[in-house]
C-alpha cells in the first residue's frame, strides 16, 4: 500500500520551528533567566504539587479560578480576575487569540523585525499574515503602522514591546494611536509583554491604558522574569469580551491541576522571583554599555536580551562563540545578533569570547 499523509499544502516541506538546543557550558539565546529557584521556593512548588496529586483522578478546574485572582492581583492598575485569561505558555495564548479572531479571509498585522513565532500562529490558524516594517532604530512609525492598518484591515495587530529581538519597547502614545486605527476596522491590537518586567525606569507597560482601550489586549508570561520557562504559563489582561471569547475556543481542561499549583507558588514568591530581574536589567545595561565600548551597533533595550551588529558574516561570529562554548542567537535583520542576559559569569565568558572571536578577524 503506498500512503501520503494529506498534510495541509502549506505545511509541506516546513521545517518545525525552534532555536538550537544545543549542549554548551554558556547559553545565551533564548532569553531565559538564567536564576533557577531557591530551595524555598523548590520546597514550597514540591508541596502544592504534592498537594495537587492528592486528587489528580479529577479534571482541574476548567476556569482556573484561583490562579485568574492571583494573577489580576499581581497585575494591578484595576485589572479583575474575569479579564484575566491564561493558557501554556503566551505562545499558546496567542494561537488561541488567533483561533477567535484570525480564521479564514481575516489577516493578522506586525511590524518587523518582529516575533518569529507569530507568522506560525497565523498559518496554524489559517490567518493571512502581512509585515509592516520598523524603523532604522527599530521604532515604530504611526503614520506607517495606520497605513499598514487602513490598508489590510486586520482583525488581529501582534505587537511585542520590549520588541523580540530588537528589545525595543513602544511609547503609550504610538499604543493608543494603533488602538485607534485597529479600531476603525474592528481590529483587536496585543501588546505581547513578555518582557515587559524587563523594562527601564520610565518606560510604561500598556496596562495603564487597558480600562479605556477596549480592543487592546496586553499578553505577558511567566517564562522570562519569573523564571518559569520550564512550567508553560503565559497569560492576558483583556475586556471581559475578549476573554469570553477565548473560552469558546480553549481546549477543555487545558491548565492542568499542576501547572495552575506551580504558578500560584510562583506568585506568591514574586517578590523573591523579581529580585533577580533588577541584577539582570543592571547586567543587561552593563552588557549595552560593553559592546558599545568595543565599537559596535546596539539597539537600545528595555528587555533581558541584547541586539548587537553589524557583521558582514554574523554567522561567522555566531559559530566563533560557539566553538568557544557560548550559544547566542543568529536573529534579527541581518547582520546582527542576539545575546541574553544571563549571570556575571556568564557575561564575562561572552565578553571574552567575543573578543577572541573578532579578533580573529571574523564577521
Ligand atoms: C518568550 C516570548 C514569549 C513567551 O513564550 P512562552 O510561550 O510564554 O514561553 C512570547 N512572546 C515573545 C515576544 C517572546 O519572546
């Protein structure tokens, strides 16, 4: 019997997405923290899952009640647990926001260099997907975005601020501007925050305009500053007609008992968790500051990752780190790379494998 899975015309011959996962002594490249949890926290996780395994013979609870009040807690600026909507990981947030309100003959908008993940989502959810463009500096224009907008009437903008891979974060001015052309044409704008714990001293999260922007959706996750990459918890704050929505299309049950235990802890240890985002917001300065000092392009950031160029042959750099231990990330426009913040340590083993590298010449 000779048999062709029918896969879908459009994902034949795709490659599944996803940085390296590669075995080096320094990894710098996918924008963990690269703090693990202390032994109280681990004590305190290790409890609540036992506890959640006393009556794991039973479906969690659908609405993730608890977790939605503590995360409209941590969240503030008046946010209440209804508009709280949460799934595994903010990418899974994402395809849901793009099952409710992308679908066929709709079109989701972004701006590069943007997130790589979100032109996925849209062809998973057989949503067109159209790029506006940033600026030289990687801001963006708001003449050019309510171009982009009038244009391609999308029912669905993806924004991230602090921008990946650029780390660049967008003024609340150019939110509400954007908000206000999506809404012309009945479109829902997501300000994807994943970073957003990250963010210098004066930089505002989009969450103090939320309660009049009706169409704004702001997306966090618990991946990035709470160091929780490893459980999948990401999550929003939207009007309560946003999140109902995202429960029609929701797979039953999708936060399971232990992943709603795990994040709970988490919370009630932000403060512990957070304490490590100021050494890593310092670090990251120190690391902007650093490349500059040795001649080199940096964007400015307001997240725990640093975009670095220009190289003629940025693969060249890429694989010299790498012989030398030091996973960074080849993303970005070309010409550029991208390196997390991680500890001290490991700054200071990028900085010398960075010079050993150009000093050899290369990139
Ligand atoms: C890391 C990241 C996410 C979060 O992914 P999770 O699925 O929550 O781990 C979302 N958006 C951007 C731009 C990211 O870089």
């Amino acid at each position: 019997m000779t048999f062709t899975a029918p896969l879908r015309e459009e994902l034949r011959g795709v490659e599944p997405y996803g940085a390296p996962q590669i075995d080096v002594p320094v990894q710098l490249n996918v924008n963990e923290n690269p703090y693990g949890p202390s032994e109280a926290v681990v004590a305190d996780v290790a409890a609540a899952v036992a506890d959640a395994t006393r009556t794991l013979n039973r479906y969690p609870d659908r609405e993730f009640t608890a977790l939605r009040e503590d995360l409209a807690a941590y969240l503030g600026h008046g946010v209440t647990p209804a508009q709280v909507w949460a799934a595994n990981g903010s990418n899974e947030v994402m395809l849901q926001i793009l099952q409710a309100f992308g679908g066929p003959g709709r079109t989701a908008v972004s701006f590069a260099p943007t997130y790589s993940m979100y032109p996925e989502y849209a062809r998973d959810a057989m949503t067109d997907w159209v790029v506006g463009h940033r600026e030289e500096d990687f801001s963006l224009d708001v003449a050019h975005a309510v171009e982009v907008i009038a244009k391609h009437r999308p029912s669905v903008v993806l924004l991230p601020s602090p921008n990946n891979p650029t780390g660049t974060a967008l003024p609340p001015a150019t939110v509400t501007a954007v908000c206000a052309a999506a809404a012309e044409v009945d479109g829902i704008v997501v300000i994807d925050e994943a970073y957003g714990e990250f963010r210098r001293a004066g930089t505002p999260s989009a969450l103090e305009v939320l309660a009049e922007t009706p169409n704004l959706v702001v997306s966090r996750t618990m991946s990035k500053a709470f160091a929780l990459a490893g459980a999948r918890l990401g999550y929003l704050a939207a009007s309560t007609e946003i999140t109902d929505a995202l429960r029609v299309v929701r797979l039953p049950y999708h936060l399971s008992a232990v992943t709603q235990a795990v994040a709970r802890v988490a919370l009630r240890h932000a403060d512990e968790l957070l304490a490590r985002v100021d050494d890593l917001r310092a670090e990251r300065d120190r690391t902007v500051s650093w490349l500059r000092g040795q001649g080199l392009t940096v964007a400015e950031s307001d997240a725990n990752y640093v975009l670095f160029g220009r190289f003629a042959d940025r693969h060249a750099v890429w694989q010299g780190l790498l012989d030398q231990g030091v996973l960074i990330r080849e993303t970005g426009p070309d010409g550029w790379l991208r390196v997390s913040v991680g500890t001290p340590a490991e700054m200071t083993a990028f900085h010398t494998a960075l010079t050993a590298t150009l000093g050899r010449g290369l990139g």
